[in-house]
C-alpha cells in the first residue's frame, strides 16, 4: 500500500496501526493533539480514566455531528458557515475533538467559541488552537451570564453545548440560546443544587398539605429529587420555547451518574400546554419562586414590557 507523506505543517494523524491498537480512536483523528489534551501519553498510550474520558466525547460527537450537517445543509447563520458555542469549556476536550473532526476542513467562516471562567484555562486552549492552526476557534474568559451580553460573540448562533455545566450554568446556556436563537442545543447538566434547596426551605410549609412532599421529604431524596425536577422543568422550558425536546443518556450508568443528555431542536412548536404544565409543576412543587429562572416566553415578554418607559 502506498503511504502518503504527510504536508510538513499538518498535525500528525492516527496511523492505521494505531487504530488497530487503540479501537477507541477515530480513525484520522490527530494523535498528537489527543497527547496535548493528556487523553494520550506522549508514548502513544490511554489509562481508564482517559478511555472513558474519549468515550463521553466521542459518544456525544455522535449526536452533535448530524446537527452540524444539518446546519451545513441550511446554510449557516447569515451564510457565515456553522457557529457552536461550547458553554463551561474547561479543557475544552469536546470543542477541539469537534474542531478536529469536523470544522477543520471547513473553509466557510465556521467558528467555534468556548466559554470558560477559568483564565488559565482559556490561556492553554487559546496557546493549543494556535499550536495546531486552527483559526475558527476562540476562547473567551467569561461565565456563561456574562456571555449573554458579550459582544465578541455573534447575534445569532446554530448551536450551544454545556457539557456538565454545574448548578444553574446548564440554566444559564439555556437562556443564551434562547437568546441567541440557536437551531439546537446539546445539555449535559451537572451538579443542580438551587431547586433541592428551594424544596428544603419550604418542606415544612408543604408537609401538611400535600402528599407529593413525600418525595422528597428525606435529605437524600431532596436532592435526587430536586435533580430530576430540575430537567423535568428545564425540558418544559424549552418546548415551551418552541422546541422539540429529546431527553436520553450519554453513556452507560457506570461511566457516570451526571449522565443525562437533552437535546433540543427548534421547531416552532405550540407554546400554550408546555407554559401551563411548567406553570403546574411549579405550583403544585411549592417551587413558584423559580419561575424567573425558568422562564416562558410569556414570561419573558411581560417582562420586557413591564421595562419599557411609559
């Protein structure tokens, strides 16, 4: 078989040996970038706690690249090619795998942007975007509030990801996409304390008069419980928003308990019985204190009237 010599500035690809070796490896996916995001080690190996890393990212590139194609198949937002906002960056493992597989070899103003509040951290992705020539990709030192109102990010994007966004920033991706009027959104939510703490402050208040407080009655079951209703009611947000909402896990149970996976795709859809369910829960919850957090576009809208100068 013939090889082929590859150009002197390109970033060294995972030979066919090594994918035989590595299975979980894709196959033209750049090896040394994979060592410079310590999934690999500089002699080419991956410990469990790697492997299981690359899984994640690589299970939820499976369902991010059909959006991105989609998008591609539309047109891009005001023909600038495909826009991803990667909320809670971190290392940003998931913004430069999808850079490598997918956006290098775009050529049409595509751009990836990661927010991460850790400076250091948006110091290293900016230095390794640079290393490995990857002009559509940018990394701004921001929390996802703040984003919101940045102006170094466009009006409109195509897609947002938080991928184990803790407490409310999953809230907070939410609300700038909604802002932003993105096509899609791909959430992995993490760590959702504010609902848990909101039902133990009215637990008492609650306990005589509505047998549902049995839920979450004990410490234990007010925190599973306060997780589970936090999606509950972060999903009827968005259909309430328009969106058609998928609901699945990301991997296996035993990769990790921080493991549902909502996608959300704008569709346009009915409003009306998404806000009044959101509306119910809240209510029958004790939770009605939360309804700015997740808000409708009823909501949103009485707002912005209730702002405007007489």
């Amino acid at each position: 078989m013939k090889r082929v010599k590859p150009a002197a500035n390109a970033a060294p690809l995972a030979t066919t040996t090594s994918v035989a070796a590595m299975p979980e490896i894709r196959e033209g996916q750049s090896v040394a970038l994979l060592q410079e995001l310590h999934i690999l080690t500089r002699d080419g190996k991956m410990n469990q706690d790697s492997r299981r890393k690359l899984k994640q990212v690589y299970h939820l590139y499976q369902f991010i690249e059909p959006l991105l194609k989609e998008v591609q198949a539309a047109g891009g937002t005001d023909a600038r090619g495909v826009s991803l906002v990667d909320h809670g960056a971190g290392k940003s493992y998931l913004g430069f795998i999808l850079y490598d597989l997918f956006f290098k070899s775009l050529n049409d103003g595509s751009h990836i942007y990661g927010i991460e509040t850790r400076e250091e951290l948006v110091a290293k992705s900016q230095e390794l975007a640079r290393k490995f020539n990857f002009p559509g990709m940018s990394f701004l030192p921001l929390s996802v509030a703040e984003s919101t109102e940045s102006k170094l990010l466009p009006e409109q994007v195509d897609v947002v990801t938080a991928l184990h966004a803790c407490n409310t920033a999953t809230d907070d991706a939410i609300h700038f996409a909604l802002k932003k009027k993105a096509r899609y959104m791909v959430l992995v939510p993490c760590c959702q304390a504010e609902v848990a703490s909101v039902l133990k402050k009215n637990k008492a208040k609650s306990l005589a008069g509505n047998v549902l407080t049995e839920l979450w009655r004990h410490p234990l079951h007010t925190r599973e419980f306060g997780s589970q209703i936090t999606n509950v009611l972060r999903c009827l947000q968005l259909e309430a928003h328009g969106y058609q909402v998928n609901v699945t896990e990301l991997v296996g149970w035993e990769h990790s308990m921080k493991n549902e996976l909502i996608i959300a795709t704008y569709k346009n859809l009915p409003r009306q019985r998404p806000t009044a369910r959101l509306r119910e829960v809240l209510e029958t919850l004790g939770l009605e204190e939360m309804g700015q957090r997740f808000f409708t576009e009823q909501v949103a809208i009485a707002a912005q009237t209730t702002e405007q100068p007489a």
